[in-house]
C-alpha cells in the first residue's frame, strides 16, 4: 500500500517502508502535484510551468520524462501490473485504480462542521504533524512555493478547526480533562486567544484545581504583557477576581460539581492489629499510587511531612527518608497525623471518588479503626467505606 | 602582565571632588594611590607599567545605564535599512548582504515605509526579484512590522491563523507581517537564535564599547519586541564578557526574578510608546496628529499593583516612561506602592522621561526615584525641525530638562539605549551640555556624573564604581584630551585613549 505524506516534511512510504530518501525534492512535489489535482488530468504544460519555469520547453519536457520515469521505478505497480501514475501525451494523473492513501487528501475530504463523533475529530486531529510540506522550497519555482504557501494557510486553519470542534464536544459531554489536553494544544497555535484562556480557567476551577487555574492566568497575563503589552480582558479578569475570592468550596464549584464526573479510586485496606496507623497508612499508598501527583501535592507541605511520617511517598523532596527531610520532626503526635489525613482526604475527594474496602474491620489497628468510623461520621459524599467483614 | 599600572601627567577626575589629581596607581584591581605633583615617583621603581596620560583626562570607566546589548550586538551583524528610500535601494542592500553571506538568512533592520519612494513595504513579489535565495527578514523601525520573502515565508513556522497576516486576492500571503502574527514570529525568530550565536555577537560587538571607554552596561534584556532568551542569556554568560553587565530583565514576572536571586526588574515595560510612533502617552495633542495623544498601555490600578509587588518584593524597579502622562502614571503609583509599604531606598527607576514636567520632578525627589536618561536623543532628535518639534511642535522646548532635574536633586544616570542611538559615553556628555534648549544645558561635570558615579548609583555599586578613589575597583579611561578644556561642542570628537578594566588594559589606540 502507497501512503504519501504532505504534512510535516514529505513524505511517501509503501507497504510501511519510508523511500523517501530515493526520492529527490522535485520527485516528492511531482508526486503532490498530481495527488492534489488526482481526480483530473494535469497538463503537462502546466506541470512544468510549476516544477520547470525556467527551462527551455526540451529541457523542461525531458526533465518531466525523467521524473516519471524514476516514480514509475520507485513505486512498485499494483496488483493488477498498473502504474501509480497515468501519463499521456500532453496530461498526467494518478491512476484511479491504484490503491493508496494520503493525510491531505484525507483532510480534503471532510467537512468539519458535519462530524458529530469525538473519535472521528481525534483521527483527523492525529494527521496534523507539521505544516504542509514543511521544509520544502523549491528556487525558482513561484508558483510551486505560492501552491505551498496557500496550502499552509489552508490547513493551518482546518487545524483550528478541529480543534475547536473537539473542545466544543468535549464540552457537550463534560469531558474536562481530555478538554483541557485539547485546549493546551490550542493554545499552543493561538497563544494570545481570550476564549481559549477563560475555558481553560473555567476548567481547572470546575475540576478543583484552583491552583493550576491562578497559575494558568497568572502566566496568560505575563504572555500577553510582554508580547503585546496589553492586559487581559475585563471578563478574564473578573473570572480571576471570583477565583481568588472563592475557596475550595465556593458556591460555584458546589453548583458546578454535579457536572463534573469525578474519577474513581478503589483502595483495599490491609489490616494488622498491632501496628498502629497500618490501616490508614494502606489508604493513604492507595491515594498516593492513583491519584493525580501534581494535585496531591497541592496540599501544604506540612500536612505531607506529617503523612509521610506514616507512609514514605515520592516526591523530589520527600525522596529522602523522612528523617532526613529538613524540619522534620523525629516523631510526629497522633493528633498531628489523623489532621493530615483528614485533609487529605478532603482534598482528595474534591477530585476523586473514593471507595474504602476494609478487609477485616476486626483487625485493623485502633486508631485507624477510630479514624475509619469517624470518616463515615463525616458523610462526605465522594467517600465511601464498605466493610467486607465486620 | 604587570600588577601594577601607574598613570601619569593625567587630569583625573575623581567625581567625588571638584579636585584634579595628576596621577594615580593601580595595583591588581584596585585604585590604591591618587595624588598631585610629583608624589607618583615613590612608585617608579616598582615595576608599574606607566601610562602616560599626555594631559589628557582621567576618567572612572563608563557606565551606560540603559542598553539593549544582545538584540543591538545581533543588529550590528544585520542589514540596516534606514537610508533606503526606494525598493531598489532595499534590493541592493539584500542582494549585498547575500553574496556576502550566501548561506546565512538576510535579517534587516530600520525599514521605514514612509522614507520609501514606493510608501509602502516591499510584499515577497517585490523581494524576491531581489533575493529568493535564502529568507529575507526585514524588520520596521520599531519592530511592528515585518516583511519577508517566499523562502522566509516557508522557511519560518509562520502562525497564519493569527491576526496580522496579510493576503492577497487568491488568499495567499503576501509577505506583510504585523500584530499578533509580527510578534509571534519574531518572537520565535529570536527564541531560535542559538546562544553560540548570541556570544559571538556580543563578543565581537564588545570591542566598540570598549572603544568608547564603556566598561559597566545596565542590560535592558528580554521581554516585549526582544526574547526572554536574551536575558537568560545574559544572566547566564554575563562574566565571560570584558565589560561588566547589570541585568535589569524586561518582565513582569517577579516570581521569576525572584527565583533567579535578581535584585532588580524592569527597563523597557512600556508605560506608553515612542514619539517617532506617536504613541507616547501625552496630556495634549500630537502637534502632527491633532486629536491623538498617544495611549497608556496600563491602567492606573495595574500598574498600582505591580508597582506595590516589586515594593513588597523589595526589588529595584526601572518602567520606561516618554510622555508626561506616562510619567505622572509611574509617579501615581510608586506615591501608591510607597504609602503602603513604606520601603523606600530601592532606588526606583524611570528609564527616558523625555517629558517631566517640574512637579514631576519635585515628586520624583521626594520618592527617591532615579531618571535613567539618553542624553543623545536630544542630538538626534532635539531643536526646531527635528523629530521633537514635529511631534510636539513649540513643546519640543520641553523635553529633557537635565538642567531642571539635577537642579532639585534627582539624581540622573545617563545611557545610549543601544542600538537606538550609538553606544558613546562622550556623545551622550555632549548632547546633555550642547542641549538645543539653552536653559536644560548641564555643566560638563553634571554631565560627566550621568555617565560614571550616578550610573554606579542607579545599580548600587558606587561602593565600588564611578569614582577614581583608593580602594575603588581599576575602572578607567584615558581620554586623548582635557574635557573640561575642549569646546563644548567638540566633546564628542574626544577620543579615548585607554580602557582599563578590573586592572587590565583592555584597550590602547596606539596599539590598536
């Protein structure tokens, strides 16, 4: 099977080999020339005037028998012993019958605004590898280079797109995090767009990342400074105000959580009798080993030191033994570890959905059995314990 | 080398006194002896090498307090496109600077559409009659705008989605970049430039301060129209360059400075525009454009805040500030940033303030602000039919008033704003004396101060810098003449005759 590439550098593989390299510059914009214009005959007039401008009408005409010549060579007939590429006596075309694919074509082909499945976007999404024929420009030859040119600008904006379409459907179906990835892409090509800005802000505080969404808007406005010397809108700003006004629990977030769909952590907790805080200690590797790191370790540093006096987790600075930590105390009162638990429990739950199995009720340790009872006291709704003996 | 140097039959200037001493003695880095008459000859026997200064004066090193020393090392390697008045004269100058460098990318610089016969940039048609070669990037005057032709077009990850593109008729683009798409470019340009490139740059381009008796620049790098890689840059190779370099980094990232231990911000964070650009925020009209007078590019409250972070972060800040309304802007907001905080001392800079108003000055006193300013614009840009009187008309009378400012104290540091007008101490101490406003002239000691113990003051190291003391660091220049003896106008023709840097000859004519 032919596959040709036209974005990113160019490039044509078959049967999955890349003969890219037998290839000359000239060859791969012969063969996008007529793969772009492949359901017509190309004259080869115009064909020179694209690829040979300034070569006399022989040369020219040989140089374009050369050129056939050698992709009749490269690319291997089909099955049925029909080249890739037809030629006449004064046209050229791809041959309808022989089999082969192409990212551009295959981006021609679609219209954006009539796909409604996420996955569909994703695919198209995945084609874009670079700009269109990047790195090519052949001397001499204007109206090649103003054929690249305009492609460029073609793609670049279905790229945009199908970007927007997926952030719009990902927003339908309250997707936040693949949203987010989507937005980042985005943004990446638009740096100074608003629009993209306050979603992603709205996504991170919709998501209780108050933290990444503060940092994202601090970093927008010190993009937009020193690029444009300009601040951000009013609406940004006031979505900044309300974000910094608001806690953990403001009211937006409390009216905006039944849409978000909270990932699930499912924890086994070991038990042994005699080994104070082994129970918890088990939760907490639970929580440690799914959740999001970067989230986790949103919770002050205090809170951590005093967990990780229970329960040795990673993190640059707590790659050390927690003895070595500095200001680490050698001993950290039970008080102090059932309030860092508690904390994070409550961070945690913000984001996740956490179902506690107990294995045997009966031989957890007392103060984890005190801590689990007083964690269904609390009701928090995105915590549940359930006792598979008691 | 010898450790000591003994400089002789000098006029120095100490700028802590009005006193002229005859000699001085430098041992490894440090002025260790200065003295009148004959009292050098205890030191003959000691192996200093001797300069003899000829009469001519002696000088503590320059320091220029405001320069943007990557991007004018990188445009002294580009083509300048300031004289070119027709697209052929642009196409000479490229298809020039391609033959001579066939296989290095074309960058020009200072093009300016209304100098052209044709009253508009060349598109890429017009470029590649001339160059089609290799990519051609040619940047406006104020960097704004920039024109390329089709290789640079392809060869640059150009964002065509973005405001600012250009297209012709067939939706092609036609080479015009500006707005968004002007800045994402060239910031990107820029990102790109490898640090080798940016050292070599500066190495080579070192060698003209040197010439001028420059040994401590205030490097205004990174941010807006520059690349935050410059400042990196300079914050990372500073030491490995003949002269001294102050960063100051053009952010408002003060996290970031923060965390690279800075103990200042700022430079060029544009309260207003330029006055070639019209932008320069004014409290009247453009006398060329009634109606327009120029913008902000803050509100009060933003500046406010920002102003009051660098307070509680005890970091120096410099804002560069042109118009009077400007002006009043950055005023407003250190009165603000001072009331709450009450941490004066940091030296606060304004860089430029071509327009203060006398109240201005009064409350720039009272706030212990510095006026970082480019005396040269006044050579350039001053008197009756210059840039001055065309943009402000009769108020071209009011700009700069050094007079006026050292008169109530405040303390001025004088700088070249590199590469906007040459890196030239002695023309800077010219332009302040031979001011085209009679009454704003300074005296060539006050002016001499803009350039050697008010600079080292502006960045806290008049400890060590801006004067010729014992015990002071061996900054020195040798100039071929006694200023204080020469015309006034004919300061700028003074040549310098030695730089000693730290101790170290790092230039001497007669070897040169």
């Amino acid at each position: 099977m032919l596959t040709i590439k036209m974005l990113g550098k160019g490039a044509v593989f078959y049967d999955e080999e890349c003969i890219s390299d037998k290839l000359s510059s000239k060859l791969v914009a012969l063969i996008c020339l007529l793969v772009l214009n492949k359901n017509r005959n190309m004259s080869k007039e115009k064909i020179i005037s694209y690829l040979w401008p300034d070569s006399r009408d022989e040369a020219a005409k040989s140089n374009l028998r050369f050129n056939l010549w050698s992709i009749k060579k490269i690319i291997p007939p089909n099955r049925d012993g029909e080249d890739f590429i037809l030629s006449g006596r004064d046209y050229c075309r791809i041959n309808e019958k022989y089999p082969f694919s192409c990212d551009k074509t295959m981006l021609d082909g679609v219209k954006v605004s009539q796909l409604e499945k996420v996955e569909e976007l994703i695919k198209l999404k995945e084609l874009f590898k670079g700009d269109f024929l990047e790195g090519l420009y052949l001397r001499n030859c204007n109206d090649f280079n103003e054929m690249i040119l305009f492609e460029r600008v073609v793609c670049q904006n279905k790229q945009v797109e199908v970007l927007e379409k997926v952030i719009s459907l990902y927003e339908e179906q309250e997707q936040f995090e693949e949203e987010l990835q989507v937005l980042n892409e985005v943004a990446a090509i638009e740096p100074y767009n608003e629009q993209f800005a306050y979603r992603t802000i709205q996504i991170y505080g919709r998501l209780g990342n108050r933290t990444a969404a503060i940092n994202y808007y601090k970093n927008f406005e010190i993009v937009l400074r020193r690029n444009l010397n300009t601040a951000p809108s009013n609406e940004l700003k006031l979505l900044y105000k309300e974000l910094l006004e608001s806690s953990c629990s403001t009211k937006s977030e409390q009216k905006n959580k039944g849409r978000v769909s909270k990932r699930k952590i499912d924890i086994r907790v070991d038990s042994l009798k005699g080994v104070a805080y082994f129970g918890i200690a088990s939760i907490v590797a639970g929580i440690m080993k799914n959740a999001e790191k970067s989230y986790l370790f949103e919770l002050d540093k205090a809170c951590l030191d005093d967990l990780s006096y229970i329960y040795h987790f990673s993190k640059p600075e707590y790659d050390k033994p927690a003895s070595e930590i500095p200001g680490f105390y050698g001993y950290v009162p039970p008080v102090r570890i059932t309030q860092a638990f508690l904390k994070l429990m409550e961070h945690v739950a913000h984001r996740y959905s956490i179902l506690i199995k107990i294995n045997s009720f009966e031989d957890l340790d007392l103060v984890s059995k005190n801590l689990v009872q007083y964690l269904e006291r609390l009701k928090h709704e995105n915590v549940i314990v359930q006792y598979e003996s008691k | 080398m010898k450790k000591e140097i003994l400089i002789i039959n000098g006029k120095c200037l100490s700028m802590t006194n009005q006193n002229q001493y005859d000699w001085l003695l430098v041992r490894k880095d440090v002025i260790v002896d200065i003295g009148f008459g004959e009292g050098y000859k205890k030191y003959l026997n000691h192996g200093a090498a001797v300069l003899d200064a000829k009469g001519g004066t002696v000088l503590p090193g320059f320091i220029d307090s405001h320069f943007h020393v990557v991007q004018a090392a990188i445009n002294s390697k580009s083509v300048d496109l300031s004289q070119a008045k027709s697209f052929d004269d642009i196409g000479c100058l490229i298809s020039e600077a391609s033959k001579n460098n066939p296989d290095k990318v074309v960058r020009g610089i200072r093009l300016d559409a209304q100098n052209l016969r044709e009253g508009k940039l060349p598109d890429r048609n017009v470029l590649d009659k001339y160059c089609k070669e290799i990519p051609v990037f040619l940047n406006t005057v104020e960097y704004q705008k920039s024109a390329l032709n089709t290789y640079a077009l392809l060869y640059y990850k150009i964002p065509f989605t973005l405001e600012g593109v250009e297209f012709d008729e067939n939706q092609v683009p036609t080479g015009i970049i500006t707005h968004y798409a002007n800045v994402f470019l060239r910031e990107s340009i820029l990102r790109n430039i490898p640090n080798s490139r940016r050292m070599e740059a500066v190495k080579s381009f070192a060698q003209t301060l040197i010439e001028k008796g420059i040994t401590t620049i205030n490097a205004m790098e990174g941010g807006r129209l520059y690349s935050d890689k410059d400042a990196e840059f300079i914050f990372e190779y500073a030491d490995q360059f003949t002269f001294d370099i102050a960063l100051f980094y053009q952010t408002m990232d003060i996290p970031k400075v923060k965390e690279m231990n800075l103990k200042r911000i700022g430079g060029c964070l544009y309260l207003d525009g330029t006055f070639g650009a019209r932008t320069s925020a004014l409290s009247f009209d453009y006398h060329d454009s009634p109606g327009n007078r120029g913008g902000l590019n803050f509100t009060q409250e933003e500046l406010n805040d920002f102003v009051l972070d660098c307070y509680m972060n005890k970091l120096q800040l410099a804002l560069y500030t042109i118009g009077d309304r400007a002006i009043e802007q950055a005023l407003n907001a250190h009165e603000y940033a001072l009331d709450r905080t009450g941490n004066a001392g940091l030296r606060h800079r304004l860089e430029h303030v071509e327009l203060p108003t006398g109240n201005h000055i009064k409350r720039a006193k009272d706030l212990g602000l510095i006026f970082s300013m480019t005396p040269t614009y006044e050579s350039i840009w001053g008197g009756p039919n210059r840039l001055y009187w065309d943009r402000l008309g009769e108020k071209y009378q009011l700009t700069n008033p050094f007079h006026e400012i050292v008169e109530q104290g405040v303390v001025v540091c004088g700088g070249s704003d590199c590469d906007v007008t040459p890196a030239d101490p002695l023309l800077g101490i010219c332009s302040a004396v031979n001011h085209p406003v009679e009454k704003h002239r300074v005296d060539i000691y006050n002016a001499l101060k803009m350039f050697t113990c008010n600079g080292a003051y502006g960045i806290f190291e008049e400890d060590r810098k801006g004067s010729l003391e014992e015990g002071k660091l061996a900054d020195i220049v040798i100039l071929d003449q006694d200023i204080l003896k020469v015309k006034k106008e004919k300061i700028k023709d003074i040549k310098v005759n030695n730089t000693i840097k730290s101790g170290r000859i790092i230039f001497n004519r007669e070897k040169r």
